[in-house]
C-alpha cells in the first residue's frame, strides 16, 4: 500500500512539472477573440509566465490600453512564445488578439 501511495505522489509531482510547449501554434488555435482571461488561460492550459500592461494600436493610431500575457516555451530552443493581447470591456479584460513569436 506504501508503494502505491509513493506512487500516486511521483505522478502527480511530475505531472505538475510537466514542460511547457516549444512550439505554441497548435495550442494558440484555442483562442477565440472575446474569451475572458480565465477562458484563455484554460484553454492554453497553462498560467502566463508574465503579465504586462501597456498601451496598444499606435500603429493604427487609435491608442488603447491593453494587457499582454506572456507563455514562454520550455526547452534550450525557446523559439516560439505565444503572446495574448487582452482589451478591457466594461472591466472585463478579454482576448483581443494573439501572436505566436
């Protein structure tokens, strides 16, 4: 019964470190434009590293405040990144757009 109980333990600690993604694309093909943060989160299926508030569209020149999470790829070739750009509607922050770096 130990044994099992050790067991039990070792996969859910692995499971817990489980590496994330080198390549995000396929994953990226969850979203959906207008999904909550928590949504987005969920359909990633991992926690961003980093979150990040800034200003967005000066390109377009219609500036607005976004919000930018950033989920870094495991491994030594950490190519692909995937950023989701977040928009607040009515105090709501909801995926606007995302890019796989």
């Amino acid at each position: 019964m130990k044994a099992v109980y050790i067991f039990l333990i070792s996969i859910a600690v692995f499971s817990a470190c489980a590496s994330r993604p080198s390549d995000w694309r396929a994953i990226s093909a969850r979203l959906r434009e207008g999904m909550t943060e928590n949504q987005a989160i969920a359909a990633i299926g991992y926690a961003p590293n980093t979150t990040e508030l800034v200003n967005c569209g000066a390109a377009r020149g219609a500036v607005w405040e976004c919000r930018m999470l950033y989920f870094d790829s495991s491994g030594i070739e950490q190519q692909h990144a995937l950023v989701v750009y977040e928009a607040n509607y009515n105090g709501v922050w909801r995926v606007d757009s995302w890019n796989v770096l």
